[in-house]
C-alpha cells in the first residue's frame, strides 16, 4: 500500500484524527534545523514540536526561539517532559545509546540512517525497543517522494516486465570541514557511501527487493579527511536484477543531475534530480509492452517516452506524518527499523568488499 493511500485514506479520516504527537528533537542543528523541523514537524498536520536538545548551547536556543518551543540541555531532560516521539538527529555513533535511552523512557523513536554503526548495534536497539513497546523508525524520507512512489507502483504493475537493472547516484561537494562528523571514521562510520550511498541503496531495495550479493570500490579521490569521498557499488538482487551505485563527496553539486535509471525487459523509468532533498524532479517512463523480433539494425526512436509527474510530496512531512500517524493509530510504520537493519547489513558487507576486493554475501 503506498504511503498516500495508508496515511490519509479520506478526507472524512482526517477530519476525525485531531490528535497530534508531541515530539522533541535530539540534535536540533544540522538536518533538523535546515529541513526536519520547518518542513517535517511543524508543517505535519498530526504532529507539534514541543522541545529541542543540542550538545550547541547557542544553536540549541536560536533553533528553540526560531520555532518558539524549550530548549533542554541534555536528552534527559529532554525525555522527562510531556512528548511521545523523539527524533534522533545527531551524529551516527550517538544513535545507539540515545534510542536506547529512550526507548527506555517510553518515547517512540525515528532515528536518522544509519540507525546504528553496526549490525550488532541495530538488532539490540530494535530488541529494547519492541521489549520497551515503542517504535523505532528509520528516516529514509527519500521513499516517500511521489515520483519514487509511482515508479513503486509501476513496477509492482509489471510495466517494466522482468527486473533487470537500476542505477542510483547521489554526489556533492563536501570539502573538509573542522568537526564534521560525517568525515571522522569514529563518528560517522564511513563518508560517501554510508551517508548518501545508504539512500540510494535503500531506494534501489525498495524498487528491486533485498540485495544477495555486492562489492565496492572506495577511495579518498580529492579530499584528505578519513572517510571515503568516493564510492562505487555493484549489487546483485535476490531477484537476479542487478544494480549499481555511484556516490560522491567531490563532484560539485551542480555537476551532479542525481540520476534514478530502472530497466526492465519491457522498459524503462530514468530520471534526473528526483533523488535529494526536494519533492520532485525529472521523470520519464519509456514503456514498450511485449517486445517483437530481434531487430538486427537496433533502431531507436525519438520518443519522448511518458512524464510521470504526480503531485509532489515534501519527504520530511511525509515522513513525520506517516510515523505520528503509525502511533496514533496503534501499527506498524512504513519506514520501519527493518528496513534500517537491512540497510545495515548491505553497507557492512560493500566496506567489506571494498577491503578484501572480493564479491561479498548479503
């Protein structure tokens, strides 16, 4: 069921569903600030926001002003006030204890990817969360943008016939920065490929099912901080389709169109800048039916193929409603810690390959 239809089945529904969740926020600068909160929280017509927590003091209080609730100084605190769902924002070795933390306190939970930095990590916070009765979510906002949601649908149709390929790239420039997190082995668990390969990973799971098998190039092509700024996948489904992953911290921005590329035996759906941040990109679907008979010339036409252009959706609201609305009405979420946990798994085993230089298992 796609996430339109499980969210907001009528409009008679939403008239009945006042109820909104209080949510306090952990890491309250970065993505939070920029996009989570404006466009996530405070836009979601079934959520308030109601506190933050920031280790920055100073960008803790401007982003409590900014949107007028309590700045608190530690998680804590945070957990002891009047909320039901906290949204964990901070770097990615943080996660496990802070989920941990508050699952023990009774707060749901949608924790930014990756959920943990390991595998072991994950299993243990889903284990204290479904014995803690809360729900841990994983922030992979990319799934909800409507064009990804009708290329889903057209799949699941079988438009595109038998599965065979996708490719998925996601790059910026990212120069070195005092203190980034992303940037430090410790904190952030990798560079390119854990932070915006994970995306498109996931995106790629999500159109093809689960990855068997993968293996990986990395290297620190341009810049010199720890982490990787560089990364190429190749993955092989359990479904026998195959894909690959390209992932930059040293393109810039404007070079890199964040290209969606999906094959089947009966066609196509390619794409420009419809992976990101925004709501909606560039989307062409080139649907051809059954195929006929060998063409020994390889003609192709002209055509402009199908523009699919649903409504657009803001990821973040889409993301903050679906999680308060799995809380309000008591099932489980679409972005579940499953799906972290399998994003976990498929990112251990790329930087395994990416050491050993050998194809790796699943």
């Amino acid at each position: 069921m796609t996430y339109a239809k499980l969210l907001w089945k009528t409009s008679n529904e939403r008239k009945n569903k006042m109820s909104k969740i209080r949510w306090g926020v952990v890491g309250s600068g970065g993505i939070a600030r920029r996009r989570t909160i404006p466009e996530g929280i405070v836009a979601a017509r079934n959520a308030e926001l109601a506190a933050v927590c920031d280790v920055n003091e100073h960008v803790n209080g401007e982003v409590a002003e900014q949107f007028h609730v309590k700045a608190v100084a530690s998680l804590p605190e945070l957990l002891a006030l009047d909320i039901n769902a906290v949204y964990v924002a901070t770097p990615a070795h943080l996660h496990h204890n802070q989920v941990i933390q508050t699952a023990q306190a009774g707060k749901h939970i949608l924790c930014e990817k990756p959920l943990g930095m390991t595998v072991k990590e994950i299993r243990e916070m889903i284990s204290i969360c479904k014995k803690s009765k809360v729900k841990l979510g994983t922030a992979f906002m990319m799934r909800f943008q409507s064009q990804h949601q009708a290329a889903a649908q057209m799949i699941r149709e079988g438009k595109l016939g038998k599965l065979l390929y996708g490719r998925a790239q996601l790059s910026c420039w990212y120069p070195p920065i005092d203190g980034a997190w992303r940037q430090s082995q410790s904190q952030g668990g990798g560079g390119s490929l854990i932070d915006m390969g994970g995306h498109c990973i996931d995106l790629l799971e999500m159109f093809f099912g689960d990855v068997k098998r993968a293996s990986c190039f990395i290297n620190r092509s341009v810049h010199s901080y720890e982490t990787e700024d560089s990364a190429v996948v190749l993955l092989e489904f359990e479904s026998g389709a195959f894909g690959t992953v390209d992932t930059f911290f040293c393109i810039p921005d404007n070079s890199s169109k964040n290209i969606l590329e999906l094959y089947g035996s009966k066609g196509s759906i390619l794409c420009k800048n419809t992976i990101g941040q925004g709501p909606a990109g560039e989307m062409i679907a080139y649907l051809e039916g059954d195929s006929s008979g060998y063409d020994a010339q390889q003609s192709r036409t002209q055509s402009a193929g199908i523009p699919v252009n649903p409504q657009p959706i803001n990821t973040y609201q889409a993301e903050i409603e679906e999680f308060s609305q799995a809380i309000l009405d008591k099932r489980p979420c679409l972005n579940s810690a499953a799906i972290g946990l399998e994003s976990q798994k498929v990112i251990c085993a790329i930087y395994k390959s990416a050491l050993n230089g050998r194809i790796v298992k699943v």
